[in-house]
C-alpha cells in the first residue's frame, strides 16, 4: 500500500493535484492516499516537497532524490547521439559483463507502461545461442519452404532462398558463419502482451546499450521464426500469453562510425 506520513505532511496538496486517479484526498489537513483505484505509478512519492509518502510494494532504496549535476542531459547531447547510434552486425569476442547487462534491463524496467502495468519481461541468452540459433534457423527455413511452395512474390521468394541459405550453411559448419546472430555473445528477448510497452522498453535499452559503449541489432527474423515456432517458445520458458515483441542482439562493436547518417525529411502536419 501507499501511505503518508502524518507527522511529515505540510498539506500542501501537491500529491492530490497530481494524482490522475483522484485516490488521495484531505483528511483533517492532511494527505490520505485510498488505495482504491491507485496505479501505483509512484508519482505521490516523487513529487511530495518533504518525502512523506512511502509504498511497501516497491523498494524504497531505490528512490533518488532529484540532483541537476546528475540528471540532467543536454537536448542538443541527446539528439546527437541518438543521430549517432548505429545498428551492429559485427561484434568484437568479448564478453558482456553481468553489470551491464542488468542495467540495459534497468533502462526498459524504467521505461512507462500503459496505465503503469510493468508487464514487461526479459529473457537474457547467453550459455545457450547456439540452441536457441539452430531453432530459429530451423523455423525460418520451414517457412521458407512453404513460401517457395506457394508465393509467387519475388520479395517473399528472396528471403525464403537467404532462410534456406543460412540453415544449410549452419548444418554444414555452425561455427563458420553467423548471419543470424553474427556471433553476439548475448540476446536479450523483450517479451509483453502489450506491444508498445515492450516496444517502448527496447528503445531505452538500445540507448542504454551505446551509453556502455556496446552496439545493438533488432532481429526481425528472430521475431519472424518465434511466431511460426512453439519450439522456440517452449524452450524460452514462457507463458502462454506472452508475446516476443523484440530480439536485441548485443555485443561489443568491432566498427567504428565516424559521423552521423543522414536521413529522410520528417513528414510533418502541423495542424
């Protein structure tokens, strides 16, 4: 539950306007918080001026109190180095240390849900990317078979030849070529119910993934084989209700970019 502290309360009421459900109120001057239709989106906590409101829900260490030195980022900084961040397909052999790995995790736990649900999960792989690989390959390459047996749409038959490729060139020598996972030492599976949380997740780590000085690749072929494999999710142990929403492949970059990318024009209403 979410609680205030009598003792500490000023009744400024700052909690109460800020609450989107309305369920704090007054009670002799002071914040009551109901727990009725709380969402426990902890905005009470973060915006109270004498840190009267607690919860036994959440951890309580884990609050920081607000610094500028540290938490402030330049606009000019940050759009720069989002027009900076590349997608990786060649990674250096080295391992990713535990401490990275669980903050690029910190960075999609700290991303907003819709109406703060926090239904977003990880699988992190690393001891078993050549099983997960062989059933991914294994899928896209029977996917690729019933595309050559029944489309007749080039872009389709394109991919379906390239599926084929890879599983035949992994059968042959699993350790001579990676177009799949491009010998990554980690992936990192965003798992949800709901796409645009797990979606909106992934993007906070990807930039959490080049801030640690590491490079990351969205695999679609890897979200492609999941939907057409129960394998692949019977093996990553989930649920029933849980969708793969993303695959981030990770590693440390062995390619250094110079510059920036250009890009399309935005296409813009301005209404």
């Amino acid at each position: 539950m979410f609680r205030v502290d009598n003792e500490k309360c000023v009744g400024c009421g700052l909690c109460i306007e800020d609450c989107f459900v309305k369920d704090i109120t007054f009670i002799k001057d002071k914040a009551f918080i109901k727990n009725k239709d709380c969402i426990k989106c902890g905005h009470c906590i973060a915006i109270c001026p004498v840190n009267a409101v607690s919860t036994d829900e959440y951890n309580m260490n884990e609050v920081i109190e607000y610094d500028k030195e540290t938490f402030h980022v330049k606009s000019d900084n940050l759009l720069n180095f989002i027009k900076f961040r590349r997608t990786i397909r060649k990674f250096k052999d080295k391992e990713i240390e535990e401490e990275k790995l669980l903050k690029i995790i910190q960075a999609g736990r700290y991303t907003p849900t819709a109406a703060n649900v926090q239904n977003v999960s990880y699988v992190v792989v690393h001891d078993k990317i050549q099983e997960l690989r062989e059933l991914v390959l294994e899928s896209l390459n029977n996917l690729a078979e019933k595309i050559m047996k029944n489309s007749t749409i080039e872009k389709e038959l394109k991919y379906a030849r390239i599926w084929k490729m890879m599983y035949k060139v992994f059968k042959r020598n699993p350790n001579k070529q990676d177009s799949l996972f491009f010998f990554s030492k980690n992936i990192i599976i965003i798992t949800s119910p709901n796409e645009l949380n797990a979606g909106l997740a992934s993007s906070n780590m990807e930039l959490m993934c080049n801030a640690l000085g590491l490079g990351a690749l969205y695999s679609g072929f890897f979200i492609l084989a999941s939907q057409n494999s129960d394998k692949i999710k019977k093996f990553l142990n989930l649920e029933e209700n849980t969708k793969i929403v993303n695959c981030m492949i990770i590693g440390y970059p062995d390619v250094k970019y110079l510059r920036t990318a250009p890009r399309k024009e935005s296409s813009i209403k301005w209404m």
